[in-house]
C-alpha cells in the first residue's frame, strides 16, 4: 500500500511557499517533505525539477526553509535579522548555479543546470527568500493569525492587510471556530 502524504500548500511566493512545507508550528507541526522524493515531488511542482534527492540534501533543504521562516518571520516582526539564518540563507544562495531566463510571454523563470541537482534549486527558493526579506518585492512580509499557525506569508493585497497565511486552510478554520464558538452561546 503506497504512504500517501499531506498535499502541498502552494502559494504564489515561492520562499513563503517552501516554508509552507512545515505547517501548523505552532499546533501539531504537519511535515509535508518527509522524504527526499516528496522534495523532488515538491520541487518539480514549483517549476523547479531536479533528477534526484539525497537524505543530505533534504536536510540542507530544511535547514533553509527554517532559516527563511526564522528570518521572514523576523522581518515580519521588524526584530533584527538572526545571523545564523541569514548565513543559512547566503550560503544556500551562492551556492547553486541556476539562471535567470526570460520566456517569450515576458516572463522570468529560472533555469537550471543540465544535471539539476536539489542545491541549485535551493539557490533560486533562497535568492526568492532574499528579495522578500530585503523588501525590493512589492508587498509586506505577515505572520499568519491562525495560533497554531503563525506561518511567515507575503501579503502582497492592494491593502496589505490580509491575515492568513492562506484562507482556505487558516482562514476558513478560524471562521469555522468563530460560528462554533458564537452559535454555542446562542439558545435555541
């Protein structure tokens, strides 16, 4: 019987998106990389295939969704950046060889090399990470609402006052919780 495993939440941000692969921190974390196939998996979803994973590899892939979470949620709280996560998310950066390429429909997408490895990918999720914790994106770096979320998303509303990370999953479960919780009290 195949190991079926939670669905990715995709947003459109790719960092924010990669650090959506651990949810509900704050509650009962929900692991949605467990393996490096399911990294491949997600990767390849993201417009960023590679051939193959390593259990190495994987972790280095997590040590950076962390670093960007810690660093994104920082900013979001405009605390000092942590050191040991921006040299996580530095180091990730220079690291890989993928190119910036302009499709025919205007377009940036990024390419990688011929022999796709998981560290040019995690180039391109930490150089994404850079542009939206340095501010140059147009948007606002938020914390999700949901308590046992708490999630670092890019609100990039024209009002940048959204306050999930996404409302079908958070949104949807607080508004849920708030009808419960206000029909409870009301008799009848």
């Amino acid at each position: 019987m195949p190991t079926t495993f939670p669905d990715f939440r995709l947003g459109t941000v790719l960092a924010t998106s990669f650090t959506g692969t651990l949810s509900e921190r704050q509650g009962d974390p929900v692991e949605r990389i467990p393996t490096p196939q399911r990294l491949v998996d997600w990767l390849t979803v993201s417009g960023l295939a590679v051939d193959s994973c390593t259990t190495a590899q994987l972790a280095r892939a997590r040590e950076l969704r962390e670093a960007i979470h810690t660093a994104a949620t920082a900013a979001a709280r405009q605390d000092a950046l942590p050191s040991d996560a921006v040299q996580v998310i530095n180091d990730c950066s220079a690291q890989g060889r993928p190119a910036a390429v302009l499709t025919p429909d205007g377009q940036r997408r990024w390419q990688l090399t011929s022999a796709s490895c998981v560290e040019d990918a995690l180039s391109v999720i930490a150089a994404d990470a850079i542009s939206i914790i340095a501010g140059e994106r147009d948007g606002k770096l938020a914390l999700c609402a949901s308590p046992t979320c708490q999630a670092a998303f890019f609100d990039t509303s024209q009002s940048r006052t959204r306050r999930w990370c996404d409302m079908n999953t958070c949104g949807n479960r607080q508004k849920k919780a708030r009808y419960r919780a206000t029909h409870a009290r009301t008799p009848g």
